[in-house]
C-alpha cells in the first residue's frame, strides 16, 4: 500500500486520538506532570526564600526547567503506554507509515505539554507575579514545546527500548535541549519588563527556536524508522 | 584489511606520533617565543588548541561513521564512532583542563560562563550520554543502530548550541567582552607582536595541530584494533562455554 498524504495526517491524527482517550480516562500523564511541576515550583520557591527579587529574576529560567523536566516524565509515560501489553509491536505490524507514528506521538505529546504550560504559566503569574499571559510569550512557549518534543519522542523511543528504561530519559534529552532552553529563556525574559521589546530584539533567539525545531523534526522523521524496526 | 596488515600500519602511526609529538615539544618549548603579556604559561595555548581541534575533528568522524551504519549497518562503522566519540570526549577534556589552566593566569578565573565554555560544557555531556546509551543496550545490532542515531542527533544540537550562544554576545554584551572568548583573546594575543614573533607562533600552532591530528589517527587505529581484539575474545568465550 502507498501511503497518501491525507492518510499520513489521519494515521497521525488517528494516533493521537487514541493517547487522548486513554489520558481521558486514566489521566496518569497529566496528573504526574503537574503534581511534579507543582512541587518543583513549591521547592524552588523554598530554595529561594531568603532572596525574594532572585526568585523573580530568574522566573522564567524556572518555568522552562519546570517544563523540561516534567516534561522527560510526560514522555516516558506516553512511551510506556505503548511498551505496555507490545502495543507497540501491535503498531508496527499495521500497515500504516512509521513516520505517521512518530508524529501521531509528536501530537499527543505536544497537546500533553501545552496543557501543562497553561497550568504553570498561570502558577508562575501568581507566584512570581510576571507578565507571562503576553501572546508572544505563548507563542515562544508553543514553537520551543514542539522542538522539545519532537527530540524528545525520538530518545524517549530509544530509552524505553534500553535497559535503563526510563531512567535514561533525562540523562540523554536535557543536554540536548541546552540549546533549545538558551534562546527560548532569554527570548521570554525579554518580555517580563513593564515595556514590551521590539521585535528586532527577540528576532534572533526565535529564529534559533525555530530552526531547532526543524532540525529536530527533520531528524526525527529521516532516523524514526530505524529506532523503531525490530 | 586483515589483522597483521593493520598491526603494522598502527606500528608505523605509532612511530609516527611519538616523532611529531617530540617535534611538536621542541617547536613550542623552544622555538616559539614567550609571550608579551603572560610569559611561559601561554605556551599551553598550543596545546590547547590542538586538543580542541581534535575534539571537533572526532565528532565529526563520528558523526559521518553514524550515517554510513544507518545506510549499511556494517560493525566497521560502529566501532569508528564509538572509537571517535571515546577519544573526542578525552581530547575535549583535555582542551577544558589546559583552558582552565590557561585561564587562571589570563582572565584571573579558572571558570567563565562564556559562549565558548558554555558549549564546551553541552558537548561533553551530549557525548558523556553516548555512553550511557550504549552501556543500557545489549543487542549488538541494536545498540549500533541507537548509537548512530543519536550521534546524527549529538551532532545536530552542537550545531545549534554553536548559534545559540553567539546569542549571548548579542543580548549580554557586559558579560562577555572580547577577553571572555577564548579564541579572539588568543587572537588579540598573536596580533600584539611584532610580525616575526607572531609568525613563528604561528608556524608552532600549525606543527600543534598537525601533531594532534597524526595523534589522533594514531589512536582511533589503536581503539579500532582493540575493539577487534575485544570482539574476537568475546568470540572465543563464546565458543568456550558452547562445548
């Protein structure tokens, strides 16, 4: 059968749905995800308490540690789901495009993670008291979630392969989301002053966010292939 | 190429290394003239470069022998990038100590959270994890397929870590000024001499970074006939405990 590009989208789509449902019904990502994000922020909050105006110095420094980091748990789960009961194995044997899978997981991820950010942007406005509802700020988050994913469901694939399991997540995706942390945080800082930046000021920084998420997604599609055949 | 063949090719890389490596102590220890400014302890900058560049060198190697076995999954090529990513990692580590060695004297602090250092730091770790991966892995196969794609994808974030930090200089110019940047300091360094001195420091870097890349051919062939002498152990057991 030759994949069309209609049934690329809805294999994906299709894909997505279904970690949807499943977070519908036993809601274990999200849950986790934000319980972890939480106490991060209580804990650093703590950590921070002699020096109140350090804490919202480097508030959106946090906010992307936070999300980076319950982010690796995010993606083990979703992996998980299909390791459990060889959904996986089930996966691979349909006749459908390996590409579809990696962005039907690359979608349901990134819906997981975006829904995270709301929760946390608003946590942050209230604890740390930035302008962080500015829509640039959100469109800075969006664009370095997908980079962010999109690398992620490519080592999360490896690591739940491996012996470590999901131990091995964080040791091998959060160096290579420095790069990623580096522009997206000072792009975002930008906008926590009383005055908006001009574009030219964060132009560069989002433009590295963006070629961090094509090369990313570029790497993603050409290697999925071979981290999944058995 | 068979074992006693590449045995004599390594005895002759060997020789070869030792010979420019006494060249290369000579040339900077008593060719190149002493700096204005730091005196003897710039003389680690030849060095300091050379191991850098043979960092940057291996990755790269690693990075090519990544593609070739994902498109033919030959052991040949996983061996040479492992070979590669192991003595990178040594060589970067290298070029960090003598940096930071260097650095004390120059800039009055063993540390800087400079672009260049801040890169530095994001490729030791990517390259640290190679390792990891590989160790949690013990299907042969697909240990050389895992560990190819993530040396495409190690060498992709160097890449833009390399963009990204440039972004440092823009935003924070206080923060880093040009003595923050190791090589245009180094290059500020050169330009304060009168044009002879400054040649023959040149012409001392140049025999460095000849000297590192024969060093580290010389190596990777060594690791190469290791892993080969490694495998045919594990052969031997094999057939050992199968009797």
């Amino acid at each position: 059968m030759k994949p069309t590009t209609s049934s690329f989208f809805s294999t994906a789509w299709t894909i997505a749905w279904k970690d949807l449902q499943i977070e519908k019904h036993t809601r274990q990502i999200m849950s986790v995800m934000v319980m972890f994000s939480l106490v991060t922020v209580v804990m650093f909050n703590f950590a921070l308490e002699t020096n109140l105006d350090a804490a919202r110095n480097v508030a959106t420094g946090l906010l992307w540690a936070t999300i980076l980091l319950a982010g690796t748990l995010g993606l083990n789960r979703t992996m998980a789901v299909e390791r459990e009961n060889q959904a996986m194995d089930t996966l691979l044997m349909a006749p459908i495009n390996r590409n579809a899978i990696y962005a039907g997981k690359v979608l349901s991820t990134t819906i997981f993670t975006l829904a995270l950010e709301l929760i946390l942007v608003l946590l942050f406005i209230v604890f740390f008291n930035k302008p962080l509802w500015r829509p640039p700020v959100l469109l800075i988050l969006f664009l370095g979630t997908i980079g962010y994913v999109a690398a992620g469901v490519l080592i999360a694939s490896m690591s739940i392969q491996t012996r470590a399991r999901d131990v091995l997540l964080p040791v091998l995706l959060l160096p290579l989301s420095l790069p990623l942390v580096l522009p997206a945080a000072m792009a975002t800082a930008a906008y926590m002053f009383p005055q908006q930046p001009l574009f030219a000021e964060v132009q560069t920084p989002i433009m590295l966010i963006m070629l961090y998420d094509a090369l990313m997604l570029t790497a993603g599609f050409t290697t999925y292939h071979y981290i999944v055949e058995s | 190429m068979n074992s006693t063949k590449l045995d004599r090719r390594i005895t002759i890389l060997n020789w070869t290394a030792v010979a420019t490596m006494i060249i290369n102590l000579a040339v900077v220890f008593l060719y190149a003239p002493p700096e204005k400014l730091m005196g003897n302890v710039q003389r680690i900058f030849y060095f300091h470069v050379g191991a850098a560049w043979v960092g940057a060198v291996a990755f790269f190697v690693a990075l090519v022998a990544g593609i070739l076995y994902l498109r033919k999954p030959d052991r040949k090529y996983d061996t040479i990038a492992l070979a590669s990513v192991e003595i990178g990692l040594i060589f970067l580590s290298m070029a960090t100590v003598a940096g930071s060695v260097w650095g004390k004297p120059a800039w009055n602090t063993w540390w800087l959270w400079s672009p260049r250092l801040t890169m530095i730091t994001v490729a030791w770790l990517t390259y640290a994890a190679y390792f990891m991966l590989r160790g949690a892995i013990e299907d042969e196969e697909k240990r050389g397929r895992f560990a190819a794609v993530y040396v495409i994808v190690a060498f992709l974030t160097i890449i833009l870590t390399f963009l990204s930090v440039r972004l440092m200089r823009d935003i924070h110019p206080v923060l880093v000024g040009g003595m923050a940047d190791s090589a245009k300091g180094a290059e500020q360094g050169l330009q304060e001499f009168e044009d002879g001195l400054a040649t023959k420091m040149i012409i001392s870097l140049n025999i460095s970074v000849i000297n590192f890349s024969v060093l580290f051919t010389a190596w990777l062939f060594n690791r190469i006939r290791l892993q080969h002498l490694n495998e045919s152990v594990t052969a031997l057991k094999m057939r050992l405990s199968n009797r």
